[in-house]
C-alpha cells in the first residue's frame, strides 16, 4: 500500500477520477448515483493506491452547516470507499486520517451521513454521532430531516452543543 495521497478534485487526472467513480459504484454495489458522485468532487481527495490499483478513496468538501445561531464552514466528507477485498486492513483508517487532517486545518468542524458498514469506524475514530435535530435549507424554507437523525457523525473542531439542532444547506440529490 502506497501513502496517501491527497490532491483537490483539479489536480485528479480524468483517468484517475474514472477509476474513483468505478471504485464507488463497486463499493455501493451500484447504488452510487450521478448526484451522489456531483458531491464528491470539487473538494480535497485522499486516495490510496496498491500498485496500479485503486483501493482507496474519500473526499472532503465545504459545506455551510447552521448550528446555535451560528453558519459554520464545515468539511463533509463524501466518497468514501474501500475495495472489497482490502477492508479491514487500514486503508479506511488512512483515508480517513488524511481527510481529518483537512478537516482540523481548514474547518470548524467536519461532518458526514454514516452508512450503517461505517459506523464502528467513524466512531473508533472520534467522530461523535450528533444527537440533536436536523434540518435541511430547501428552496421551500427549513425543512426537518428527522430520517437522517442518527445517521450523522461530527468531528467538531470549535465547541459544538451535539444536542442542539444542526442545519445544512441545499443540494440536489441527498441533503446530507
């Protein structure tokens, strides 16, 4: 396994990037849509490579999330997959290691919707699950987005009452 590396959406080779896309759609078992493929770029990447291949892959990308009053710049990270037969060895660790420390050093806080296989390592990892209610700004107005009220993690950088509600901001597909 070869270091992490860590480059902004513009400076991945379209190769490359089709390689990230196929890796997604094999590890979501096809259910790695175009929108959800849209969130995933134009941010920072951490890939990981065995040789030639792909086996590693995550993305932070800024977000507005409103939390006690306050519009935090947030690193939501995306993307994140592991090659079948390489989980469980650490590349999900150092993709994610790479991805926080772009979230400590340039974010108020980073956040996430876990799947249910991701759960155990976002939380051995220090992510907090967010206890309080979520919102959603929608082109109707806030919205409650009560069905994404355990599914999401915070690495909170400033202090952050985990109780409290928590509001992002409007995209096309997934909210969170």
């Amino acid at each position: 396994m070869s270091p992490v590396s860590v480059l902004h959406t513009w400076q991945v080779p379209e190769a490359t990037l089709a390689v990230v896309r196929g890796l997604l759609d094999e590890a979501f078992d096809g259910d790695f849509g175009e929108e959800d493929w849209e969130h995933s770029l134009g941010g920072v990447h951490a890939l990981v490579w065995d040789g030639d291949e792909l086996i590693g892959h995550g993305a932070v990308v800024q977000r507005r999330l409103v939390h006690d009053g306050r519009a935090l710049r947030a690193g939501y990270v995306e993307g994140v997959a592991v090659r079948a037969d390489r989980r469980r060895q650490g590349v999900g660790g150092a993709v994610m290691a790479a991805l926080e420390d772009v979230v400590r050093g340039a974010y108020s806080l980073g956040a996430l919707s876990a799947s249910e296989d991701a759960l155990a390592l976002y939380a051995a990892r220090g992510w907090q699950r967010w206890r309080g209610r979520t919102f959603a700004m929608t082109p109707a107005g806030v919205e409650r987005t009560e069905e994404e009220d355990d599914g999401i993690f915070v690495l909170p950088v400033v202090p952050l009452d985990l109780a409290g509600d928590l509001t992002c901001d409007w995209r096309d597909g997934d909210v969170w």
